[in-house]
C-alpha cells in the first residue's frame, strides 16, 4: 500500500466521518491543506496520527507531506490539550511589573515548566510575548479569563480554586 494511501481509515474503526463534510467542501484538494488541517483540529482536539493519515488518504498526499506541513505551524498541535490552561504574558510591561516571579510560582505549584503540560493532562502552563494590556499588567490568562494585576497571591489563589473544583479525575466533585 503507498504511504498516502495507508491509515486512509483509522485502526479501531473510527473513520472521522465528522470530517467528511470538510473534505467534500474543499473537493478534497491538497490546495487546501492547511484549511483542512484547521479544521480537523478543531473538530477533534488535536491531529492525532490517525487524523493525520486520514487526511493524507483523503487528500491522496503522502503522510510526509501532512505531517510536515502540520508541524511547520506552531497553532497544531498533536497531543490532546489540557482541560486548563495557564498562560503568562512576558511582555515588557508585564516583565517590569513582574511576570517572572509569577511563572517561576506557578511552575514550583503546578510541578511543570513553561511550554508543558501536566502528566495527568489537568493543565498547561504557557507565556505569550504581549497580550496588548499593558495597562493592566502583569496579566495571567486562565482558561481564556483575562486576569489582570496579577501578583503571585492571587494568581497561585486562581489555580488553588480551580483544582478545588475538580475531584480526583478532573470530574465535578458532587453536591451535597
């Protein structure tokens, strides 16, 4: 079998038939690779090597060709993202007001370094080099919340009380 040809549907019998609709739309051109790509990505979480030999098949490309194109771009990515997530901005202004103190708290607290994600897959911690807000610097964004003036104190509070709202598997914990 040629190499864009295999893995055309994936082993356990998940055929991503939810892609489907993509594919027909872009009349299943290696043109619009990249769009596909996207896409696949945000029906799915993230491109798996299933997905991305999918597409290959689909697209008739060699795998090469699309895993090289997906990894070329910094937006895909290619493991599950975390259920949280952490991201410090190391902007000048945020720098100055003091981000450092704040990623060095966070990833003595969350047990992981900047870039990564925790073992379990609960949360990743990440900076971004400007989010625009000087004004309000430092600011930490948790799970898309924009949290500005942030001091080590309230952003290690903020992640405190997110772990509190999970039980032991990242589930609701019941209410009495």
């Amino acid at each position: 079998m040629s190499e864009h040809l295999a893995g055309a549907a994936a082993p356990g019998g998940q055929a991503f038939e939810a892609l489907e609709p993509i594919l027909r739309r872009y009349h299943r051109s290696p043109d619009s690779l990249i769009e596909i790509l996207n896409q696949s990505q945000e029906l799915y979480g993230h491109l798996s090597d299933d997905l991305l030999r999918h597409v290959a098949g689909s697209l008739e490309l060699p795998l090469s060709r699309v895993h090289g194109t997906a990894s070329f771009y910094h937006l895909f990515r290619f493991r599950p993202p975390a259920r949280h997530s952490c991201v410090v901005c190391n902007g000048t202004a945020c720098e100055v007001k003091g981000a450092a103190p704040l990623i060095e708290a966070l990833e003595q607290e969350l047990r992981i370094g900047l870039g990564a994600c925790s073992a379990d897959g609960w949360v990743s911690l990440g900076s971004v080099r400007c989010l625009g807000t000087c004004s309000a610097a430092p600011v930490v964004v948790i799970d898309g919340a924009v949290r500005k003036h942030q001091t080590v104190s309230s952003v290690l509070a903020a992640m405190r009380e997110l772990d509190a709202e999970h039980g032991p598997e990242g589930e609701a914990e019941p209410q009495p």
